[in-house]
C-alpha cells in the first residue's frame, strides 16, 4: 500500500529475524508480506544486520526493522505479524529457539500496554543491540514511551557483536 494512502494511522517499528534456512530470502519475504497488509503502508526498512544469538543458540541472525504507518490496532497487526510467522513455517517448540522467522512488534506509537499477549514498547528492545541500532538508523532521535531517547541506551550494550551487511528492502 502507499504511505499516502494510509492516512490518520499510527507509527510503528517491526523487528525481524531469522536464523533458519535462507533468512535474506525469509525477511525479504516477511517485507514482501507486510507491505500487502490492509490499512498498512511499508515506509522503510532498516539494512540488514548479522548478529549472534542472545539468550539462544543456533547459528547466526538476520535482523532488520521495518517501519509502517498503519491503521490495524496493536492486535489486529499482532495477529498479522504471527500469520505471516506461521506461514514461513515459525515453530516454537522451547524458549529462544532458533527460527526461521521472528516478528517481532516494538513500537506502536506513543501506546505503552502490558497484556497476556502483548507488551509494548517491546520490554527488551532497549536490551538488544540487533533491535536498537537499526531502529535508530530509521530515526535516528527515536524515543520510546516509558524508556525516552533510545539513542542513551546504545552505550551499554558494545559487547553484543554486530555487522551491518547493508540494504535488505528497495527504499522509495
């Protein structure tokens, strides 16, 4: 969809990721997904990041974050993000095991929710050096509800070794 054509929607950060199977390929495809979302407009995507796995195991990640402007509820683009994970075959058999696609919502607005099935901001986004730094190449002065400038949080978190391989998504 347009970014024009979704107007009065709210701003909101995706984070990707995969470790199975062809990840470029599994995240191009999730874009690819999230840009046919109803009342939702794919406005950028962050480059494509090669990192480690935290708190899991498997072989390396493939990471991005995906900026939309939607007018789905924090749910209704919930249950898209986890369609679009079991389309790709996500399975969840133990905590933090490796996948071939993860969807993650980290932002939606200025919207701070604690539920059974959703907590945003996302409660580690902060924490995590394969979310951080490309959200903040979308927007650089990025704050989150309850956090602040994200750009503060960066320092901390150094030792989490991280590549940018470079554009995931076409822009524009």
């Amino acid at each position: 969809m347009r970014a024009d054509s979704v107007v009065g929607g709210t701003l909101a950060f995706v984070g990707l990721g995969a470790n199975l199977g062809d990840t470029r390929q599994s995240l191009q495809q999730a874009l690819q997904a999230l840009s046919e979302l109803p009342s939702t407009a794919l406005l950028a995507c962050s480059s494509a990041y090669r990192t480690a796995p935290v708190e899991a195991s498997g072989p390396d990640f493939l990471n991005a974050v995906a900026m939309l402007r939607t007018q789905l509820s924090p749910m209704e683009l919930l249950d898209a993000l986890q369609a679009i994970e079991q389309a790709h075959g996500r399975e969840r058999p133990y905590l933090n095991a490796p996948r071939t696609l993860d969807l993650d919502l980290l932002l939606f607005g200025e919207l701070s929710l604690a539920s059974m099935r959703l907590t945003l901001p996302h409660p580690r986004l902060h924490q995590r050096a394969f979310v951080l730094q490309p959200l903040l190449e979308l927007q650089a002065d990025l704050a989150a509800p309850g956090l602040g400038a994200l750009a503060a949080f960066l320092p901390a978190l150094q030792d989490q070794a991280i590549s940018r391989l470079g554009p995931l998504w076409p822009q524009g």
